[in-house]
C-alpha cells in the first residue's frame, strides 16, 4: 500500500505531491465547515494534524470518527501555521479502514495508571508512553549490534532449551513435552520417553554456551531471551527478559569492565541523542530527574571499587538498612542504591566478590577468598551488569564444580575447552530490561517490554 508514515509527513516528505498517511485517530476536534484530526501510526511520538474539509470526499464518516479509529487520509502536505508541527495535511480524502466504538474504547484521552495500562497489554503501545518505550527499546537493540559489529564481535546464537544450570540458582522452568508430561505411564518408566531422555530446562544464561564460541572466534555475544523462576514479586525481575552477554577470549577483569562501562555509555548515549523526541517524553513526565542520572553516566567515569570496600562503606554509613551488611553478604537493591544514589552519585563497578556468593566458573583470585567478578550496578536500578573472568584452569576449576557438588558428567564439554587450548577469558551479562528502565526512568520490569511475564502474572 502507498503511504507517507507521520514521520515523514511531520518532515515534509511528499510535500507538493498528494500523500496517504495511514494511522489511527487520537483526537477529533469539530469546527465550522472543517474538523482537525489527530493521527498517529506509531512512526514517532508526535501525531499529524489532518484538516478535513465538510467537503472532502468522505467527509461524512467525520461523525464516526472518534480516539482509536483507524484511517487513511488522502491529501496535500502543507506547512502547518500551527505551533509544534512544521506540516500538515489538507485532507482531500477520508477513509475509515476500521472503526472504534469511542464509548468502549479502552483508552481514552486522560491520563490512565500504568497498573491499568498492564491489563490491556495489547493496546497500550498506543499511547505515547508506551509507543516511546517500544521506540526506544527497538533503537537500544539495534545499537547493541551496532556496538559489537564495529568491535569485531561475533553475534552468535545459543540454546534457549539446556541441560545445565549457569547461574547454579536453581531457578530454572523444566521443559518437557506435552505428550511425556501426561504420559499415563509410572513415573520410572516415563524417563525413558521423555522427550531429551534426560533433564531440559530454559536458559538462565546462555554463557556456557558462548563460552566454547569465543574460544574459538575470539569474541562473540549473545543477545536474546532468557529465565528464571525468581519467586518474588519485585520492581526488577521478571520470569523472561533479554539478556545481552559479551564473552571475549584474551581477556582479563579489567577488560570486562571496560567493556560494560563503554557499552552502557554508548546505549544511554544513543537513547538520548539519537532518541531525543521520545527520551524528551521521559524526561518531562516519567522522571525529571533523568537528563541529570543519565549525563553523570555519559560523563564522567564509573567508580571501581573493590567488594569488601563497598562493604566498609556501607557499614559507616549510618544507615539502618533492611538486610545487614557483612563481609561475605550478596548485596541487596537497597545497599547497591545506597552506593550508586547517594555515596557515589554514579555508576559503581565492584569487583572481586566472595567467592561463596557467585557461580561456579568465576576466576579464583590468588587471596583464596574472592573470585574476579564484576557487577555494574547503575542509579535507580542497581545491578544492570554481572559477569567475571572465567576459571580458564582446568584443575581449579573442577576442584570448585567438586566442591559445590554439582554434577561433573554434565559439564564434560565445557570442561573440554579447558583440556584443549585454554585462554584467560572474560564475559558478563546485561539485563536488557533493565537498561530500558534506567533511560526511561519507568520503575517497574512489567512497564519496559510489551508484554510482561513476572510472577503471577501471564495474562497475554
Ligand atoms: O548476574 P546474572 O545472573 O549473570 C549471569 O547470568 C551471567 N551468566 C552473565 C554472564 O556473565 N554472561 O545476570 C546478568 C544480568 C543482571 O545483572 C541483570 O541485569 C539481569 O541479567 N537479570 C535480570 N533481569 C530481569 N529479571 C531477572 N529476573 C534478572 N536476572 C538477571
Ligand atoms: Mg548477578
């Protein structure tokens, strides 16, 4: 079908020549003789003004029209005299493609809670909030692979269905075929069918995978859907995210922390500069604060701090915090705030955690105590990035799968990476959801995809 988007419309592409914007109504305003349309078709945040003269072939459909009808409108470009927009359309033409009965129509004109926007996941990408948040979102992922591309990455693709547990958390969703499921068989004899003959799970991570890659190509990433059965209802977690994960072969901590720190500021550069008109709408109605949060991200340098620093600062912090801290805590939300609100005002980079606290493959430091891990952790959020050196030595590191008693038969191809040609290494993983929430300073995982699955909640 022929169409101007508004976007290009709002530019004046087509000007001079007859155009066809296509899109839905989000506002009808009557006047003597003519009525104004807004439009909008998802191309950018502003809408198109279309003029439609009682004349106008189609004109009697105007009565009809009301917020979230969808139509066509055929007619001549012009510069708008009108404030806020550099183009209109005189309307020579009205078609209605489908029609909304304004009365039933979820959303209306006024202001509606995010919790109510959740229970109409399948409209809400048409306010301007949410169109902004998917706008923003698509660009932060294509920049991901701009990112990686112009540095030599590898994109590669990992299994979403595993026999193994990354993370060690035990926090995984069992895959298992309908018909094994509700095999009428005892429970002994039905191993034997199920689908794998053997445990599958969805991925928690797909960094054991990736691991095997870069140690072939060199440097590859990830970037695609992962897990997790977290049982709590927090602002931050949900039951399937995106996660992004860099794994480069020569490769040491400190070059995992470079990496994460010149990725975060790319992408929070390219929601603001390249993203402006929807990172505008963020800035004056979610939190105004953000322009401030994100220009300390983009300006100066993250702090890097050792684990057990962070942990002496926040024990003189005068704080009563909720869970008490210790050498040897993992760090809650409200600890990684503490240092990224209000101590630092930026983003923190700690480094070398107690090894008791994190996952098997991360490097042994020489003190006996403390593995090579990195966690970003960002204002507002808290943790965004995890990741680490990996224990590329195969002693140590079957001493440590030992150790935790997890099960060494499951690992022999992983392990197999460290028998043949091993390299020091390095990865970690970004939680794509939250990257969203801090450029647009939305405070809740189910308000930054389309479609959210958290906890309780799978209703689309
Ligand atoms: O710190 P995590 O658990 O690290 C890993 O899974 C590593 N295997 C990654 C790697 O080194 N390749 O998770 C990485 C990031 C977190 O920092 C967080 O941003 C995000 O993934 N994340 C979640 N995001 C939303 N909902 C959840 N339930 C999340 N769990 C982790
Ligand atoms: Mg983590």
């Amino acid at each position: 079908m022929r169409r101007t988007t508004v976007q290009a419309a709002l530019q004046g592409v087509g000007s001079g020549a007859e155009a066809r914007v296509m899109g839905w109504v989000r506002t009808r305003r009557d006047a003597k003789g003519f009525s104004f349309l807004e439009i909008n078709d998802g191309s950018c945040l502003t809408n198109l003004q279309a003029i439609v003269d009682d004349g106008a072939q189609g004109a009697a459909l105007l009565k009809e029209l009301g917020t979230g009808a969808a139509v066509a409108v055929t007619g001549e470009l012009v510069p708008s005299p009108g404030k806020g927009q550099r183009f209109e359309l005189r309307a020579t033409k009205l078609e209605l493609l489908g029609p909304a009965d304004s009365e039933t129509y979820p959303l209306q004109k006024k202001r509606h809670s995010d919790e109510f926007l959740r229970t109409i996941a399948h409209l809400r990408p048409r306010t301007n909030k949410y169109g902004a948040m998917l706008r923003l979102r698509s660009a932060l992922g294509q920049a991901v692979h701009a990112f990686f591309a112009a540095r030599g990455f590898a994109w590669v693709q990992t299994p979403i269905i595993t026999g193994s547990d990354c993370e060690g958390a035990g926090e995984m969703f069992r895959v298992t075929a309908l018909s094994d499921a509700e095999s009428c068989l005892p429970p002994g004899e039905r191993a034997s069918r199920d689908f794998f003959a053997k445990d599958a799970y969805l991925t928690v991570s797909g960094q054991l995978s990736a691991e095997p890659l870069a140690l072939a190509l060199g440097k590859v990433y990830t970037f695609g859907p992962t897990f997790r059965a977290e049982h709590s209802d927090t602002s931050r977690h949900a039951a399937e995210f995106w996660m992004l994960e860099p794994e480069m072969a020569f490769a040491d901590l400190e070059d995992d922390m470079d990496l994460g720190e010149a990725l975060l500021k790319h992408l929070v550069g390219v929601a603001v500069h390249d993203c402006a008109e929807d990172f505008a709408l963020f800035a004056k109605y979610v939190d105004p604060s953000l322009p401030d949060t994100l220009g300390a991200i983009l300006e100066r340098p993250f702090v890097r701090l050792p684990y057990a620093e962070a942990v002496e600062i926040l024990s003189k912090a005068g704080e009563t915090f909720q869970f008490p801290v210790g050498f040897g805590c993992d760090l809650q939300s409200e600890h990684e705030r503490y240092l990224t609100e209000r101590h630092f005002k930026r983003p923190v980079v700690l480094y070398d955690y107690p090894k008791e606290i994190k996952a098997f493959y991360m490097r042994q430091n020489d003190d006996g105590k403390t593995v090579a891990a990195m966690d970003v952790l960002v204002p507002g959020i808290g943790e965004i990035i995890g990741g680490s050196a990996r224990e590329e030595r195969l002693d140590v590191l079957t001493g440590r799968i030992r150790e935790l008693s997890l099960p060494m038969e499951n690992y022999w191809w992983y392990l197999d990476t460290r028998r043949f040609g091993t390299v020091p290494h390095a990865g970690f993983g970004l939680g794509f959801e939250r990257l969203v929430m801090l450029v647009t300073g939305i405070g809740n995982i189910r308000d930054v995809t389309a479609f959210a699955r958290t906890w309780r909640h799978l209703e689309f």
